[in-house]
C-alpha cells in the first residue's frame, strides 16, 4: 500500500507539472476515460446524443476530503472507491444508472504521485463495476497537507423515485444491515445499490427513496410528509454488528449506503410476495421495519416501538456530515 | 461589503447546522435555483429530457480556493461571479450555451454567513445573466480559514468548436485585449465570451478554439497540431495595458477568459469582412494576430515576429493554476 505523503520530493506531485499530473492520474483510470472531446483534453466534455438514453439526467456531487471522510492510513484505492460510489449510491436511490464522472480536486504538493494513482485506481475499479466513464476535471494545488476530490456524477433514469412520495401508512423499508460502518470498514467498501434501486423503480408501489449517508434516525425525515411521522419497529432493523448500543448505532451511525424506501397500499401477502421478489432479483436481504403514522402535534417525529409495543419518540438525529 | 470571516460565531457558518447552511446559500441563489427535483431538495438533481434542446452536451468544472483564485479582502460577489463565469468560458469556447450548475464546496467555520451569502448573491448575478440554473451541490466543514467552491456546468452545444482542428497556413484570432488581468481586475469582472462562441460556432471556417486561462504563450499549445508552430506577429497583439514589459504580460499573464480561435482557408478579403461581421454581430473588438505556420524540428514553437520582420523564438510559457 503507497503511502499518502511522499518521502522523496521527486516521488510527490509537487515535483510535476500540471500537464503531467493530469496525464499521469488519467492514465491511471485508463481505460475509463474515452479520448477528447468525450474524454478530458478540450475545454469541455462533449457528451454525444443518445448518452441519456432513458432521458431524464440525473446529477448529483459529493466529494471525500482527507482527514474527514478518510484517514492518511487509509488506503488511497478504498478512498477512490468511495468517492465514486458515494455518488453512485445517490443515483441508485432515485432508481438511475450512472454514466459520466467529472472530478475536481485540490491537491497538496506533498501527496505522493503513486498514492494519486492508486487513488485514480479505486476510482477505476468502481467504475468499470457500474459502468461509469470519466470525462475530464480540473486540478488546483493544495497548502500543507491538503488533498480534496469532488466529483459530479451524471445519470439517466426513465421515471425517478423521489423523496417526496411517501404517505400516511406506506411501509418502511431498508435494504441490507445497519450500523458500524465505520469500525466494519464499509463506509470505503459499500457497494452502491444500483440493481436495487432499477428494481425499485419498475414497481408501482415504491413512493418515496432515499440512500442513508446520515443515519436512519436522521435520514427518515428526508421521506416524511409535513405532520406525518415515523414509527419503527425496533426488534425489526436489520443490525450489522451485536455488540455495544448495537440499536442506537444501527439508527445514527452514518454512511450505510444502504436504500431507505416507502411502499403504498399493499396488503401483508403482497409485502411478503415483494420481499421474496426482491431478494429474488437482487440478491440482497430488505427489512420492512416500520410504518409512515400520523404525528403527535404539528411536527414530524421518529418513534420507536419495542417487542411490547411500547411506543417512545426518539430524539438523536444521526451523524452530520458538516 | 462583508468580512471573508466572522468576528462573531453567531455570524458564522459554523453557528448554523448543514441544513441551515443549506438553506441559507439557497435562498441566497433564488430566483436561478427552481424546487426540487430539478433543484436541489432530493438526493440527485433531475435535469428533465428536453433540457439540452441542441442535442450534444458539454461539460467543464473549475473551482475557486480562497487564498489562491481570490484573497480574503475580495468581494465575495466578485468571487462568486467569478466562479461561474469561468466555467461558462469554457462553454463558449466550444460555441456551447450553459445551462444548469453544481457546486460542492469545502467552507470553514469561521467563514461568516453574510460573507456566503454575498458568494451566492455573485454566483446569482452571473448565472441571470447567462440564463444558468443552479440544481444543487454538496458542502462539506472545513478546517482553519479553508473555503473552496468547485462547479460543475452543463452547456448544451449543436457542433462544438474543438481545440484540435488547426491547420498549417490557419489565421490566429483573439478577442478582446490581453494582459494585466490581475491588476486590472479583470481576473473578477470579466464576461464569459458567449455571444463570440456562438458566432464562431455558425461561422464554417473556425477550425479551432480555446479560452485564454493560463495566457497566450502557453494556451495557444493547446491548439496547435503535432508538428506545426505558430508565428504571432508582434504589433498586432492586443495589449491591455501599455506599462511595463506590456507584450510580455499580454502574451504570458493568466486568466484573460478571451476567446482564441483559428480561421481556415480564408483570403485577405474574406478575413476583412469577417472581422466586420464579427464586430456587428457581437460588439466585441477581434485582432489577427498570427499563423499557423510549419516548424524547425519536430517540436511545436511559439514564434514571435517584430515590426521588421526578424522572427525570434518566445519561451516563456505562462501562468501555472498548479
């Protein structure tokens, strides 16, 4: 594993022209990067007629800077990795496929070159999993030790699955298991939910979609209608990992990646027919762990019922990421 | 005008939770920024079929970083104005129209909110006058004074002007004047070369274009073909600003954000009107300032050509961004 800072100036990027860094990151992400104009070298990406073939162009951006969404340890492949499929994670949840990549970056003459390229590498490997090119960027250098990517990623989608959808007594659902993304390593190793979210998207009944980067406990309120609230059954939530306040890390850990969905008007036996279908399709495993319930007072509220019952609000609203 | 950071942390960012600050640099950008889906508000943008009527689409990403595209004591207007104007240059080099933008920022919390908000409000001036709609972004904390915006823009263009079309014999343009674009304040001010671009696009003979980031000198590389040169004739370069080694600072500051373009096959005549239809159509100033021409060896040079005649090779090879 390449080391973040270069020991030897003539190993850091510092030691490159800009010309140079870009042509040496660019080979590294070779042979997702399609020759100019599609591909960088011109003043813009040209994307050609018929990139978008189910039409609607879904955009997204999210960036991981070092020393907050992962560590100079970490390594540079894992944190590629992540960069694109945190964004890929995004399309998923409105049921879209990712199709061009543009990166932006701040880079410290420090950072080591072969640590870039291992970087461009992760970005690579999870490109050619979901079938994303890279069409260009821009690079700025960086003070200290600094090292920044942002990427915008474009997809298409025939009808999106919006956050908005949801309605009193639509059924909660989650895909996967939840908590411990940090310590389990899964927050640079998650796989975006792709064939998930398409298969949501063909079914009727999906109202409302969204991916959980914050914590289930925060990122409920995202799907909620005003003056409707959340009501989740605790002995249902899916848990990564049993040990310690395994429920509360479940709810306000960040960076599942995981799909948070609500289904309209359906019946117990067609909730179990679209479980078994799902896992069918996709391989992965979905809890239905709560329902969409009328509030209190005015305000939307999480609400936690245990194996009793017994129903109490829960207050903590997850990770943030600012 | 605001302070870059607040003296108070009630007037800072870091006083504000995501959302809030979310909310606020919205607001700020109303009314470019329409509601959710095409607006930010749901995990991705969605940009509707139909969006970019001229079928091919362009896209480009540029960044500002306070400190190194603009100081503290800028305005913030300024800087936000600059940031989207040139990334929409590198649209209207291509002879494209942007379209729809993305930002994702890294914001230090001691960056105060009014001072934001004045960025946005830049951002806003620039994007209404080039018809730009802003369909969210992503924002990150950020460590010490740190400030950071990267945009993304998407331009929609019919045939794009490429950067490698020139040929050997090509006339060299420009528009505007170049030069001293730091002390001038052009580097903030200046206008995105839109209505040039798409004159240049309708116009058969432009075989190349660029916009001028890093200066003449080491932006006209970019178009000139493997193994052919360009002569630029010294009296004809377009100098802003007469003091000091004025020829120097046109042909190697950065940042002019003028179009550079060459003209196939055209006679004296042709080139005369031309220019006169230029002028008429944009209101913009062009200068002929050279040729493609062949090379001594096998390297592209950069040849400058005094009042006399007598050719002398130029080396200095302009501004790095890096």
């Amino acid at each position: 594993m390449s080391e973040c800072f270069a020991r030897e100036f003539s190993k850091s990027v510092g030691s490159l022209s800009e010309k140079e860094l870009i042509r040496r990151f660019c080979g590294a992400l070779k042979p997702c990067m399609p020759p100019p104009p599609e591909g960088a070298g011109d003043d813009c990406a040209v994307l050609p007629k018929g990139s978008f073939p189910q039409k609607n162009i879904l955009s997204t951006s999210d960036a991981v800077i070092l020393g907050r969404h992962f560590l100079p340890e970490t390594s540079a492949f894992d944190a590629g990795r992540k960069l694109l499929n945190r964004n890929a994670s995004d399309i998923a949840s409105m049921g879209g496929v990712p199709v061009y990549a543009m990166t932006s970056s701040i880079i410290s003459p420090k950072i080591s070159i072969e640590w870039l390229e291992d970087f461009a590498r992760g970005l690579k490997f999870a490109a050619q999993k979901i079938g994303v090119k890279f069409v260009g960027g821009d690079v700025a250098g960086g003070d200290g030790g600094f090292f920044s990517m942002h990427l915008t990623l474009l997809g298409t989608v025939g009808h999106p699955i919006l956050r908005s959808g949801a309605k009193r007594g639509d059924r909660i659902f989650v895909t996967g298991s939840l908590g411990a993304s940090f310590e389990s390593g899964r927050h640079l190793t998650f796989e975006p939910r792709i064939k998930e979210g398409l298969f949501l998207a063909k079914c009727g009944n999906v109202s409302a979609c969204s991916d959980l980067s914050d914590g289930l406990a925060s990122d409920i309120f995202d799907i909620l209608p005003d003056g409707e609230s959340a009501e989740i059954f605790a002995d249902k939530v899916p848990i990564f990992d049993f040990s310690g306040n395994c429920l509360k890390k479940s709810l306000c850990d960040g960076e599942d990646y995981e799909l948070l969905f609500t289904l309209s008007n359906m019946s117990d036996l067609e909730a179990d027919a679209f479980i078994r279908n799902f896992k069918a399709a996709t391989s992965t495993e979905i809890s239905e762990i709560g329902r969409i319930v009328p509030s209190a007072g005015e305000k939307s509220n999480l609400y936690l019922v245990d194996a009793f019952g017994v129903k109490t609000e829960f207050k903590n609203t997850g990770f943030s990421h600012f």
